[in-house]
C-alpha cells in the first residue's frame, strides 16, 4: 500500500487544494441554498396570489398544487453541480499537477523518494476527495433544506442518479488531464489535449453514425450502445447541444455514469504509465516527443475536414449538395474548409511551440492531413455499401420491436422519454411473422429507394415513419422504417392481431399503481373532481380500453391531440425507478366511461344555466375587470364540435365601462334561443343522442387586484333544434 499512496503526499494534495476546494464548497452551497429558498418563496408566492385570488387556475391541478409540494430533480435545485464536471476538476488536476509543466518543480517531485505512481494516487485522491467533500456536502445540504420547505421536494432517485453522474463525470475530466499532463509540458498543451481526449473519439464515433444516418436513411441517428453519444456524460452534453437531444439524460441515468467510469479508469491506467516513464525534460515542451506533437497538430484541422469529407461523401454516394446551390458553390465550399484546416494545422504548432522552424519543418507531415480525408472517405463509403446490402431475411428475424422512442408516425407525437407507452414498447417483443414479414418487406423496398434515387427525401416521401428493433437471435438490428401511405392502415390492421403489442395500449396500469391523475374537461383546463370519482371513471375507463381496436387505442392516448375525446385523463405513474406520464381519453368509444362522466359532472355542477350567466353578466361596483368564457363541445354521431363565446368588462379612469363580445346581435339572439333549449332539455341523458357539453368561467378582479372565480360544467341532452342553434352560431355544418 505504501508504495502507491502516501498519507502525507495526499494531506500535502489536500493542502495545496484547499483554498480553491474551500470557495468551491462555499459557492456550491451558497448556490443550493438560494435557489432551494428561490423556489419555495416563488410557490409560496404563487400559492399566495392564488389564494388571494390575483391568478386563475382550477381542477385538480389548483387542489395538488395547493396540498403538495412541487417535486424537483436534484439538478433543478442544484444546477451547479455541471461545475464540478467542466470547471472544478480541471481547474484541480491543473493546479495540483502543475509542477510537470515546471522543469524545477518536476525535478523536485520526481527526486522524492517514492515510486511515481505514488505521486499521482495520493495527488488524485486529494483531488477526487475535495470533489467528494463539495458534491456530497452540497447534496447533503440540498436534501435538509427541502425538509423544511413546505412548497418544495426533492426526487431522492435523481438526487442518486445525479450525484454519482457528477462525480463519475469529473473523475473521468481529471484522468483525462491527468492524461494530457503527462504526455504534454505546457499548460496550453494541457487543455488542448485533454480537450482532444475527451472530444475527438466520440466526436469521431458521433460523426459517422450521423454521417450514415443522413446517407442511409434507414438508419436511426443513434445506434446505441456505446455508439450513442449520450452514454458519455462529459461529451454527451457538449454534443447534443450541437445536433439537438437531452442534454440531461447522462446526468439521470445509471449506464452513463458506469461507462463513464470505465473510461476514466482506461484513462487513469495510460496517464499512469505516462506518467511513470516521463522525463523531466517533458516541461516547458509542448509534446514528450515529436510523434506525439504530430498528432497533436492534425487533430485540430482533422475536425475542420469532417466537414468538407461529409460533403464529398454526399456528391459521391448520393450525389446531393450538401451545402446547396450548384457543384461549383459545394467545390468552393468544400476547397474553403480544406484551407481553414491547412491554416489549423500551421497555427497549432505555432502557437504550442512558439517556432518558426517548428512550422517549417511540419510542411513534410502535411501528408497525413491528407490520408487521413482519403481514409475516412473509404471508411465512410465502405460503411454506406454495408448498410445498403445489411437488410435482414424475414425468417432469420426471431421477433421485432416497435419502439416510439423519437418522432413516430405510429403514435402521431414527439413522446420522449418519460412517456408510459414509450417505455412499455421498448420493453416488448413481438413474434408474429406477418407483422416481422411486412416490416422486413417495407425495409427493403426503403433501401432500394435509396439505391436508386438522388433524392434525399425520396424514402420518407408519402410515408410514415417506424423505430423498428429486428431480433435476430443473435444481437439486434435498430432500423427506421417507412411505411407507403396507402399501406400504413393494413399494416395497422395486421399490427392489430397482435396481442403483444395492442396490450401495451389497451392495458391501462391500475388505478392503485399510479402516483397521480388528473382530468381535463375539452376546451378547458384540468376538472376538479372527488377521488372516489376520479377512481369509479378511471376503472370504467380501464374497462373499455380493453375492448378498443388498436388505432383506437393509439387515438385516444395521443399526447398532443385529443380526437374526438371530450375528456381526457393525464397520469403520472411510477415505472422502473422512473416517473412516467400518458394520456387516456374518454369519447363515445368509450361508452361506460362517457356515462359516468356525464352523471358525475351533472351530479356535481350547478344547474342554472351557464348561457344565461354570460347573457345577464355585469361589472359590479368596485371591480375593474370581468372576462366571461362559455365553452361548447357537441357530441354528434361520435364526432366533437366546439365552439364559445366570450364577454368582457373594464371600468375607465373617469368611472365609465366597456364592454365587449366576441359575437353579433344576431348571435346574442342565438345564444337567448340556445339557453331556452337548455332550460326545457330532459334531465335524462340518452348518449345514444347528440349530448352538449357547456363550461363556464368567469373572473371578477377588483380594484386592488385581487381576483374570485368561478367555473361550472354540465352536459345537455341536444335535440334536433339544439343541434341547428349549435350549427349556426358556431357556423360548423354538424350534419
């Protein structure tokens, strides 16, 4: 043990990095302490203003914000702790290691008598203790207050998720530098180079799968694995800034943070043998030796050339312009960029070694440069061959995953991570060979349009779009699949006779699993309703999912669109560690659900007339503003219709009021007809009949700002007079 860690070289470490691990500690804690207490002021306050009724919010959504605290991730309350990976382990292994860059330092540290590799374990557990002592104390210190916020929590997963991904991540930085330090003299060499470590591997790795995902566009942008850029935490964030993602997703997931870890661990294990056999004549010099310093320098004007190699590798496989316009505005494109990278190259060893003669004498490596773009192109092109004839035969695939884990053409929406359905699909497999024969017969018709059109849109033209996983027994194939217009509703169909797959839909989590629901009225904001109602609905709901076809299914738990639901419920519920989210709708496919929807609203609201509300409003003495809101939703064979109708009212300086409808006198006249139909509506509602639903909102805001409200809801049997005073109002042709 004495021979790789000494207790007083790591004491002298913790010494020397004291002052800047102190004001670390410090900003960090200052830092959690404000926002902590920002937040729980900023609800309080806005708790406050809704109480006093300065602001309009109603439903359920009022209820939970009032009752529970707002749960937030460890990031949203510690945002700083992305310093600790970027500034402060750079900024440590710099300062602590400074003295390789010293020719005197060095020869001092190198003359103790100790093993080097001694030198470097106690320097870095200094480094990686200070690290420790700043994340967790300021973790530790986040967690304690938000026990005593009462309008704000925190999600104890990500605050395990996150805190390991920050330490995982600076760790991986300072072997990186430690990396660099030991190969390089220079402190500008450091950062250069420890950059290069860091970016130009996965920077390499993330530009040939979005190079062949644009090439072949059967291919999705990530291949997974350890091909996906966001499997690193220090790279994963810097990149998706630059080709779009969450760029938190590596901070809130357990694979991120152990690869990371092992990539800091090969890091580690080459710095220290650089380290080991490094000379103390390495200071000062920008390179240990000059192959090193030949790598260096090409580096640089390599990530320039990936852009003219992406253009060249368009014109001759796909024979598109990358940058548009004509071939001669690409040959001049491309001839620009090659110089920028010529004059990258020269400046690096100008700037690292501070030599004329350096630059001079690096003219006869310029030949690297240029096999280097000659290689990738190969790389490249062979690559594009490859996928082009990669298309597996329909009996070697064992089963298929749909997976919406992007922008799905199946789902109709960008449903992201966290949603419930999303997670469900990626998690099954289905084996039905009709659906497994279709998807391999749309994927080859997919790769021939690629081989034989110049067009870069030609295969997602007049089509729909699949994530598809191809099991082959052995490993997966992850494609995009297009899917011809005219053919999508038979592959709908034939995707309906799996039982696999439509019970990721039509199985709906029970009622007791879920960690919130909430329903939303159409044309209005989230429904207040009891619990035992909210359950009784959400179990007739789960009833008749079961018994939707799968289109239906799909339709009705759309994220951003609601069809031809006239309610819908939005659910939180906790899924493998993580809380996921959906919709599910309530329309007249789901007749048990639309039942006791209508008597439970009716049950609930007040049966006066919300139209005559609107009609008779007026601006009391001592308010200053009245906005009146009237909703309608026509349930017609199945089908929704909307409408409404608004009224507001100010009071002037000199004492006199406006007022103002977004409707005519004709309408007004509508509207007075309308409400004497629903005066005489029967009190039973047939739901075999047209049915329409009327809200109602109104605000009344005084003269000190402060606000009341008031909200109603109900439904209304609508004959065949009701029906046409709907259509001419709303000036919709309902029949």
């Amino acid at each position: 043990m004495k021979n790789i860690f000494n207790k007083k070289l790591f004491s002298d470490g913790m010494r020397q990095l004291r002052t800047i691990g102190i004001m670390g500690l410090i900003i960090f804690c200052l830092e959690t302490v404000f926002v902590v207490i920002g937040n729980n002021m900023s609800n309080a306050e806005w708790i406050a203003s809704y109480t006093a009724g300065q602001i309009t919010i109603s439903g359920s959504a009022a209820q939970t914000a009032l009752n529970m605290p707002e749960v937030c991730t460890l990031l949203e309350l510690h945002p700083i702790l992305l310093a600790a990976i970027y500034i402060l382990a750079p900024v440590m292994v710099l300062y602590l290691f400074g003295f390789m860059n010293r020719r005197n330092s060095s020869d001092f540290y190198h003359s103790i008598p100790v093993k080097r590799e001694c030198i470097a374990v106690s320097f870095l557990a200094a480094i990686v203790a200070w690290l420790c002592i700043i994340v967790l104390v300021s973790t530790a210190l986040c967690c304690i207050l938000t026990l005593f916020t009462p309008y704000v929590a925190i999600n104890m997963y990500s605050v395990l998720t996150t805190t390991l991904a920050t330490l995982a991540g600076s760790v991986c930085m300072l072997a990186a530098g430690f990396l660099a330090m030991s190969i390089t003299g220079t402190y500008f060499s450091n950062i250069a180079v420890s950059v290069m470590l860091l970016i130009f591997p996965r920077g390499l790795i993330t530009f040939f799968t979005v190079m062949m995902s644009s090439l072949v566009q059967v291919l999705p942008l990530s291949l997974g694995g350890i091909l996906d850029y966001n499997i690193n935490i220090v790279v994963g964030n810097v990149i998706s800034l630059f080709i779009g993602g969450d760029a938190l997703y590596p901070m809130t997931h357990l694979v991120p943070s152990l690869y990371t870890l092992v990539l800091a661990i090969v890091y580690f294990v080459i710095g220290m043998y650089a380290f080991k056999i490094r000379k103390s004549e390495t200071a000062t010099m920008p390179a240990s030796n000059r192959h090193l310093q030949n790598i260096y320098r090409l580096i640089p004007p390599m990530c320039i050339c990936l852009l003219p190699i992406a253009a060249v590798c368009q014109l001759i496989l796909r024979r598109h312009e990358m940058f548009g316009g004509t071939n001669a505005m690409n040959l001049f494109y491309i001839v620009l960029f090659y110089f920028i990278a010529v004059i990258a190259y020269f400046l690096y060893e100008l700037i690292s070694t501070r030599k004329i003669a350096n630059v001079m004498k690096s003219f006869k490596s310029l030949w690297t440069l240029a096999a280097f773009n000659v290689l990738f192109v190969i790389i490249i092109a062979a690559g594009y061959f490859y996928e082009i004839h990669n298309v597996p035969s329909a009996d070697r695939v064992k089963y298929v995953i749909i997976n919406t884990d992007d922008y799905s053409s199946l789902t109709r929406s960008d449903v992201g991570h966290d949603y419930y359905f999303t997670q469900k699909a990626a998690a099954t497999k289905i084996y039905n060979q009709e659906i497994i024969s279709k998807l391999v017969s749309y994927l080859e018709q997919n790769i021939n349009d690629i081989k034989t059109t110049d067009d870069a849109d030609s295969v997602s033209a007049y089509s729909t779009r699949l994530s598809v996983e191809f099991g082959k027994g052995i490993g997966t194939l992850r494609r995009k699949v297009y899917v011809p217009l005219n053919e999508y509703q038979t592959f709908i169909n034939t995707l309906n006779k799996s039982d696999d797959y439509t019970s990721i839909y039509k199985n709906l989590p029970e009622y007791n699993s879920l960690a919130s629901c909430e329903l939303y009225m159409t044309g209005h904001s989230s429904w207040k309703i009891s619990d035992n109602d909210k359950r009784d609905l959400y179990e007739a709901l789960c009833e008749d999912f079961r018994s939707l076809d799968l289109p239906a299914a799909i339709s009705h738990t759309s994220r951003y669109s609601s069809g031809d639901c006239i309610g819908r419920f939005y659910v939180e519920v906790n899924y493998k560690s993580s809380t996921l989210n959906f919709y599910a709708g309530i329309s007249a496919d789901t007749p048990r659900a639309l039942k006791l929807l209508v008597e439970r609203i009716n049950a609930a609201s007040d049966a006066s007339n919300a139209v005559n509300k609107l009609l008779d409003a007026q601006l009391p003495d001592g308010y200053a503003v009245r906005n009146c809101t009237l909703s309608f939703t026509l349930l017609y064979d199945g089908n929704l219709y909307d409408g409404s109708a608004t009224r507001s009212f100010y009071n002037n300086l000199d004492g006199s009021n406006d007022s103002y409808a977004d409707y005519t006198e004709n309408g007004a006249e509508i509207l007075n007809k309308i409400a004497d139909r629903l005066d005489s509506a029967p009190a039973t509602i047939d739901l075999n009949r047209p049915v329409l639903c009327v809200t109602y909102n109104s605000s009344l805001t005084d003269n000190n700002a402060r606000r009341t409200t008031e909200s109603g809801c109900r439904f209304y049997q609508a004959d065949d007079e009701l029906v046409n005073l709907f259509s001419t109002f709303t000036k919709t042709d309902v029949r």
